[in-house]
C-alpha cells in the first residue's frame, strides 16, 4: 500500500509561518516528482509547488517569495515552508506525488489534506 502521510497544519496568526511535511510510504523505487496543492472553501484546488530536484522547483505566483518546497529523498519527504502567512491562505492543504515502484510501475498519489487556519 503505498501513502502519502501529511503533518503540520494547524492555526497560525496572521504573519506568522508554518511547515507542512508529507511522507510517502509503501514499496517505492523512487519518487520522480512531488508538490503541494491546496482548496479553500468554495473554490477549485489549486497548485502551489512541485519539485524535482533541489535545482528544480516551480511556484504559483501567489506563494512565490513567501513559500519554499524542498525534498528530503533519504526520507521519501517533501516540505513546504509557508511563511508570512495571510488569511487567504486559509485552505486544505494536498500533497501529491508521482511514485515509480518497486515493480517499476508509475502512480500518481495525493495525501489526505491537512487544514491550515489562518487568522487575521
């Protein structure tokens, strides 16, 4: 069964900074890319990150500066710090990630969401 398990949400206060981290677990070769999504309330999901390699990322204009994922591969992990937070940040947060398997089959998984508050 392969998973990705996300932490790190939570209630922060406006201008304040949270770090989110998914772990993918189960029978992986490797990871060919992971990234970060998020929903708010009434509107689409929408992209956020994703990286490749440490010298490959791609960021939304809206997290752009405020944001950085990172990629620890020892631990099948991916970051993103969240910093100088604003309400409109206020959304269910997704990790997804495109998984090659030990039977060297590729997939793609989204984690289960984790919520980050933030008031103002």
């Amino acid at each position: 069964q392969v998973q990705l398990v996300e932490s790190g949400g939570g209630l922060v206060q406006a201008g304040g900074s949270l770090r989110l981290s998914c772990a993918a677990t189960g029978s992986i070769f490797s990871i060919n890319a992971m990234g970060w999504y998020r929903q708010a309330p009434g509107k689409q999901r929408e992209f956020l990150a994703s990286v490749r390699s440490s010298t490959n990322t791609n960021y939304a204009d809206s997290v752009k500066g405020r944001f950085t994922i990172s990629r620890e591969n020892a631990k099948n992990t991916v970051y993103l710090q969240m910093n100088s937070l604003k309400p409109e940040d206020t959304a269910v947060y997704y990790c997804t990630a495109v998984l090659i398997l030990t039977s060297r089959s590729t997939i793609a998984v989204w984690g289960q969401g984790t919520l980050v508050t933030v008031s103002s």
